[in-house]
C-alpha cells in the first residue's frame, strides 16, 4: 500500500476498466447465439417431445441457480413453485378453458404469490435451516396437492388441453408447441441475463460476496434475498407450468420432494454459479432418465454412479470445467 | 512498551499535525452508550460499558486481547443486540435499529478482519456503496446495470484519494493486505458516513502501510467522528483525541494518553495480558 495517499496516479486506468468488458460481452453473444442456433438446428435431431422436457427442466434449473449462484441460498423445496404452478396452469387450461398463455401466466403468478409466502417464512433462517425450511413448506404444499380436490390426487390433473397460443396458433402440432416453448425458455434466459446485469443484480452480487459488510453499506439484505427468492419462485414456476401444458399433465410428480432434488443435481453437474451451466445439467439428467430407460429399476444406481463420477471428475461441472479450461 | 510509546506521545503533540491542540473545540457527545451488557451463554463479553464519543474527535478503544472491543463495535452498529444497556445516536435511540439502518443513519464500521467484495472489481467495490447511498434501494431488477457506469466517476475519483485508481480494473481480491483496507476506507467514504468505527485498520500492516494508513485516517476525519480500535498504541497516542481503556469488557480507564499511560491499572492490564 505504499502509494496510499499519494498524488492521484493517471486516468489513463478508466479505459482499461473497460477494455475487458467487450470481450466478456463477445463470449457472452456468442453463447446466446450458439444456444438460439441450437434451439433452431436441435429439432431436426432429436426428437422434438424429448426437447421440450429438456427445455422445461433447464428453465427450471435456470431459475433455481439464480437463487443459489446469485442469492446464495439452497432451496431443497424448489418443486413445490415447479409442480404447484403446474397444477394451476393444468385447472386453468383444462376448467376455466382459458388460452395455454393465460394458463402459463396464472402458474407463474400462483408460484410468484407462493414465492412471497414461502420465501418470507425461510428467508431468515441461514445455510441447512433455510434448506431444511423450504423442504418441510414444500412438503406442505405435496400434502395440499395430495388432499386437493382440483389437483386429482394420485391421478393428478390429465388431459389438459393444449389448445390455441393467443387463440390463433393450435398448439396439437408439435412444431408449434416446441416454438413456444423455446421462446418461453429463450425469454426466461434472457430475464435472468437481465436481472443479473441489473443494479439489483449488482448489489446480490455484493451480498453475495460479503454478506456483513454489504449490511454495514446499508444494504436491508433480507429484502434483497426475498426479492430474488421470488424472481426464482416465479421463473420456476413458469417452466412448470409450461410443462403442464406440453405434457398435457400435472401430477404429484411435480410437486414431488425428488424433483426438488433433480433440480439441484442438474445445477451442481452442469455447474453451480455458471450462468449456463444449469441448462447443461438439465440436458444429461433428463437425457439419462430418458436413454437409461431400460435399465429399469437398475436407473437409480447407474445415474448415481454417473453422478459420482461427474462430481469427482468436474467439482465445479461441465461448465464450470470449461470455464477453468478456457480461462488458462 | 508504554512509556516507549508515551514519548512518541509528547512529540506527537507538538507536530502540527497533532490534533490535541484542537480538543477544546470539540462538539456535543454524538454517540453514547449506556450500560452497555453482552452475554454469550453466561460469558460476560461486555458488562456495563458507558461510552461517550465526541462530535469530531477521533477516540480510541484499546485493551488486550479478548477485551470485547470488537463485541462492543457490533452492538454499537447492532450487529450484535445488547443484552441490555442503550445505544443513543445524534440524540436518536438506536437499540433496536437494524443494522442495515444504522449504517442509513451515518454510522458505518469496518470490520477486524478485511472486508471486500472479492469477486467484485476495485470500482465496483466503491461504486456498490454509492449505488447505495444515490439510488437508495436497488430492487430494480429489469434495468440494465449500465446505469451504474453514471457513478464511475465518482468511484474513481474516490479510489484516487486513496491511490487505488491504477487498480479500478482489477479484482478486489487480487489486492495486497494493505489494499484491501484502503479499498474498504474508500468503500465506506462512498457513503459520506459521519461516524466511522474502525476496528484495527492496521492490524496486520508492516510500518509503511501504518503510517499510510494514519494519515489517510487523519484526512478522513475531517469533519467527521471516528471511534477506532488499535492495538498499535504509538498509533493510538498520534492520532486520539480520547481512549477509553476495556478489559474484561468493563472500562478501565478514559482520557488523553498522557492520563491513560501513567494509569498503573492500565499498565497492569496490558502486562499481564503479555503474560498469558
Ligand atoms: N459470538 C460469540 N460467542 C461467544 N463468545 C464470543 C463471541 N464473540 C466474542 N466472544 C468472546 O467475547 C470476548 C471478547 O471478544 P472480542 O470482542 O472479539 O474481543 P477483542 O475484540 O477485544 O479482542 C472473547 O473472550 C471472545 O471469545
Ligand atoms: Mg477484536
């Protein structure tokens, strides 16, 4: 520190603050490029249904990760935004008849309202207590559902109706249903690009980073992580309500404790932080419990060697690994 | 090591840029603790502690290891709620202010250990306090953080101030010891606070940076009060107006370092603690 206090050094430091941020932009478009081709090219590949499960679990993973990469918190009841707003998106397009946007868009808000609940009641408890917290209100919600007349019980919310996107486009073809469902993926991305790189965004990043001292600037922490709980409950919810939709289903599954797990393995084997890394992990464990099909109930113990095995090899996942690699 | 320091003391006094000469004009108390207990799980940290701090004045919390000087910085800031006593504020009531308010209100600290926001670049450190103190709450989340850039300058004429502008660019964590506590003292200069609580600014620093550092915080204290913890005690006889002496969580003894040096209770205290 010896130059504390000494004559102001040169201003020539301002362009260089900035010089690095074009790169960083550059990686940044050109991911968001490489994932709209995907989106396109993808289609022709592999089989369109599979896709969309892809898409819905990677929004879902998206939305997760921006609660624990950017907010520090471990949600373990995720499913209960996932699978509730999935049963309202369900009775919405299947009772009220309403169009699959409006469907969506009231399971987004029921799971933004449950955010507000859930993440009021968590958001002060720390680490294992806030997860131990969300898990045993998740649980709450699985019971509601399971007793719920509206949500089926066992047999859960079937035949929904697909129906018209904005009354105009039938949504029974599959081309036209996976264009939605990219786009609301697409948008969901880019939202949380956007609230990432908001003021907000910059002050979780700050509690993130220090969370006393952030509280020593005056930042009120708690409504921040409140805030941010509820941006996730919200996105979550969409994807789970879009997946109502595709699927034509919302069922206990849904809702189910191990779907608040399989939300955390995709982030942590894709990597947890990277801001694309969920998506990833979404890809290989549904990919797995699709292709794995066969092995029946052997499914369990070979994805967990997998997973062992991923966890081992790459501690910071897929992503994260290629983020190592191409920073050196 | 006191009667070393003691005789810095007196040429201290005499240096222009000692601040005894101007202990006459200071203000009215504006931060007082009354009473002030903390208990942890039948552990007195501190027990009873009244404390005065003057408006203007730099005061010093000394007292070995162990004292509760850094518990008494978090129940002042209220990091850390009372067990009981009363924390007033410019006259205001703060015991049962939360944190984050207190620091809203002009009173910010450091902390013992450095503070930054590691992953956070030089400027984004200080710009993240001015985004505080000019935007208020940043809850907006659909606004792209370009914004922001309105408050470089600023930051930057801030790192400046404490010659960390050649370094804006670089990761906060990537800075020396040294650094990273003149980051944090630009951090918190964001926020124009009128109180700063200091708790050992210099811990850790070789004699340069100390040096460095007190004059940066005899600049700081330009029209604002500091209460600053510090084991250097040469550093302590420069720069305070008034010490309070803690041991055991109680005050020992209060006044000017001529008046606290000579207290045998206070040399006592400092050897003995060298015996453990
Ligand atoms: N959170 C805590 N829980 C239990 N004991 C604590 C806690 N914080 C501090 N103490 C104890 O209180 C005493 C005073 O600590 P501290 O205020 O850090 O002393 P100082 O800053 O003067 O060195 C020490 O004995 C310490 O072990
Ligand atoms: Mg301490």
């Amino acid at each position: 520190m010896s130059d504390v206090v000494q004559s102001p050094a040169s201003p020539s430091s301002l362009p260089d603050s900035r010089a690095k941020t074009p790169k960083a932009i550059r990686l940044y478009l050109g991911v968001l490029l490489g994932i709209a081709a995907a989106l396109v090219a993808l289609p022709f590949a592999v089989y369109p249904i599979f896709l969309m499960k892809v898409l819905c679990f990677a929004l879902f993973a998206l939305a997760f990760n921006l609660l624990l990469g950017f907010g520090g918190l471990l949600s373990f009841g995720h499913a209960a935004f996932f699978g509730g707003a999935a049963y309202v998106s369900a009775h919405a397009a299947k009772v009220w008849g309403l169009n699959p946007e409006a469907a969506i868009a009231c399971g987004a808000l029921a799971s933004m309202g449950l955010g507000v609940i859930i993440g009021w009641l968590a958001i002060r408890r720390q680490g294992i207590y806030f997860a131990m917290i969300t898990l045993a209100l998740a649980q709450l919600v699985y019971f509601a559902c399971l007793q719920a007349k509206f949500t089926g019980g066992e047999d859960g919310v079937q035949g929904v109706p697909r129906g018209h996107l904005f009354g105009l486009f039938n949504l029974a073809d599959d081309r036209v249903l996976y264009a939605m469902v990219a786009a609301i993926f697409m948008a969901g991305l880019l939202a949380i690009l956007r609230v990432i790189h908001s003021p907000f965004g910059q002050a979780l990043k700050a509690i993130r980073e220090n969370e006393a001292r952030a509280t020593s600037l005056g930042f009120r922490v708690e409504r921040y992580k409140l805030a941010v709980f509820i941006l996730s409950a919200t996105l979550a919810g969409t994807a789970g309500a879009t997946k109502a939709v595709v699927f034509q289903l919302a069922s206990l599954t849904d809702v189910h404790w191990a779907t608040s797990g399989a939300v955390i393995l995709m982030t942590l084997v894709g990597g947890m932080g990277t801001l694309f890394g969920p998506i990833v992990g979404a890809f290989v464990v549904v990919g797995m419990e699709s292709y794995l099909a066969p092995f029946g109930a052997w499914l369990t113990i070979v994805e967990g060697l997998i997973f062992v095995t991923c966890v081992i090899l790459f501690p910071n996942g897929f992503v994260g690994a290629l983020a190592k690699k191409t920073a050196r | 090591m006191i009667s070393e320091s003691a005789k810095k003391t007196s040429r201290a006094a005499h240096a222009p840029s000692g601040r005894s000469s101007d202990l006459q004009g200071l203000g009215e108390p504006v931060l007082v603790a009354r009473g002030l207990s903390k208990e942890f799980r039948g552990f007195q940290a501190v027990s009873g502690v009244d404390l005065s701090v003057a408006r203007g004045s730099i005061h010093a919390l000394i007292g070995p290891n162990g004292a509760g000087k850094t518990t008494c910085f978090n129940l002042l800031t209220k990091f850390l709620a009372p067990s009981s006593g009363e924390i007033i504020y410019k006259g205001r009531d703060i015991t049962r202010t939360k944190p984050a308010d207190v620091a809203r209100l002009g009173l910010v600290r450091s902390f013992q250990i450095s503070a930054v926001f590691g992953r956070l670049t030089v400027l984004e450190n200080v710009r993240i306090a001015l985004q505080r103190r000019k935007r208020g709450d940043s809850f907006d989340f659909w606004r792209s953080e370009r914004v922001l850039h309105a408050l470089d300058g600023e930051a930057l004429a801030l790192l400046e101030e404490v010659g960390l502008a050649a370094y804006s660019a670089a990761p906060a964590l990537s800075l020396s010891y040294g650094r990273k506590r003149a980051l944090e003292i630009a951090t918190t200069l964001a926020l124009d606070p009128d109180m700063l609580l200091l708790d050992e600014p210099m811990a850790g620093m070789g004699r340069e940076d100390v040096e460095q550092t007190a004059s940066l915080i005899r600049h700081v204290s330009v029209g604002r009060t500091i209460l600053m913890v510090e084991h250097n005690l040469s550093v302590v006889a420069e720069l305070s107006d008034r010490i309070t002496v803690l041991a055991r969580g109680r005050i020992l003894a209060e006044g000017d370092y001529a008046t606290i040096s000579k207290d045998p209770r206070v040399v006592e205290a400092y050897l003995g603690a060298r015996h453990d």
